[in-house]
C-alpha cells in the first residue's frame, strides 16, 4: 500500500461516501426479524459447541483406551 495514497484526501472522500451510502441503506430491523436472526444465530452457535464437545470426546475416548 502506498502511504501517498492513504493520507490522499481524495482516498478518504472516497472512504466516507461509501461509509455515507450503508448508513443511508440500513435501517433498524423489526422485532420478528430480529428474533429470527437471533434464533439462526443461538442455533448456529450450538451446532458449533455440540460439534466440539462430540469431538472431544471422542479424542478422549480413544486417548484413555490405550
């Protein structure tokens, strides 16, 4: 990266118009879209930890058997 290019003021106009155009686009959710996305979200989170904990419990299993 160019350090020029970085402290250009034209790089960061262009860094808060962006900035400015997802701010202008996003808006708050809903409660029944904010529910489901926590519901994905606690339940992705519990496939993750029950994937582990399966994980390690077999390594355990076969690490204390020999």
């Amino acid at each position: 990266m160019n350090i020029k290019n970085f402290f250009s003021p034209a790089k960061w106009k262009e860094t808060l118009e962006g900035y400015r155009r997802v701010i202008a686009v996003s808006r708050k959710p809903d409660r029944e879209e904010f529910l489901s996305t926590a519901r994905i979200t606690g339940l992705g989170i519990a496939v993750v930890g029950i994937t582990g904990f399966v994980i390690y419990m077999i390594y355990y299993l076969i690490a204390n058997a020999a």
